[in-house]
C-alpha cells in the first residue's frame, strides 16, 4: 500500500531513476544532527521517507530498525525523513514509539521536491558511490524481502 499527498507546490517533481547520482541534500536530524549526502560516501544509504500517521510507513520502520541492527556494521546506513506537518515533536515520539535506532529528520519542500516524492512510504536504495540502486515504493512483505537482499548485494560491492 502506498499513501500519497499532494507537494505544497503543485508541481510533479521528476524522481532520479536508477543509476543516477543521489541527490545532494542538507537536513538536521531530530537530534540535532547536520546531515548531507557527504556524510554517507562509501555506505550503503537507504532513505526512506514516510509519515508517522501512514500505516504501511509504521509496518516498515521495524524491518529497518532491524536491517540496521544486522548490518549496520558492514557499512549500512539508514536516514529517516518525515513529511509531516506536525513537526518536529511527532516525529520525536514516532521515534521512542518504535525505538528507532538510526537518524530521522523533517525531510522538507525541497528534499521531497529532489526526490519526486508524491507518496509515502518510498524508500532510496543508494549504493557506495552515491548512486541510486534501487527505489521501492509502497511496503509489503516481499518488498522487505527484496530490500534485505538489495542490502547483501550492495554491501558486497567493492
């Protein structure tokens, strides 16, 4: 299931597709945290935007809470951005709510505008040399299975 929400623009944003260089973003995690692209060169990166008000969002975020815990040592990479409008505060409590263990951030017009994200859940598969691997839009349960299997292979490149 996918949930989409209209961009404050107005405009469809065009998505990067597979093989192109992640765009660049600049954020600041919920804790404080200032985030860029640069600080996953070399990593194996997902992004994934969701809302803490979309159900398919809620079903994923345990199955990267435990992605990062498996491999989150051989160089996985995991950075949350929220499209809600509640701010700062619900994603705060999203985050002990379901002991989240990696970054979240507000993920902000133009973030979401570079990305063409339209709908939540979609998660950025973004391999070691910053380029887009993979991009899974909706979540179920064989769409974990094909993430955890996209992880092994991106973390084997060289």
């Amino acid at each position: 299931m996918v949930v989409s929400f209209l961009s404050v623009s107005g405009q469809v944003d065009a998505a990067p597709r597979i093989g192109q260089q992640s765009p660049n973003f600049k954020t600041v995690s919920t804790s404080g945290q200032s985030i860029s692209q640069e600080n996953y060169r070399g990593h194996v990166l997902i992004i994934d935007f969701f809302a803490t008000w979309c159900q398919p969002c809620r079903q994923s975020i345990p199955h990267l809470v435990e992605m990062n815990r498996k491999y989150g040592r051989q160089g996985l990479q995991i950075l949350g951005l929220s499209v809600d409008e509640d701010g700062e505060r619900a994603v705060r409590a999203f985050t002990d709510e379901f002991r989240v263990n990696y970054p979240l951030a507000l993920a902000g017009n133009s973030v979401t505008a570079d990305f063409g994200v339209r709908s939540v859940p979609v998660m950025y598969l973004i391999d070691k040399k910053g380029r887009i691997a993979e991009v899974y839009r909706g979540y179920s349960s064989e769409i974990a299975r094909l993430v955890e299997l996209s992880i092994k292979r991106l973390l084997a490149e060289k």
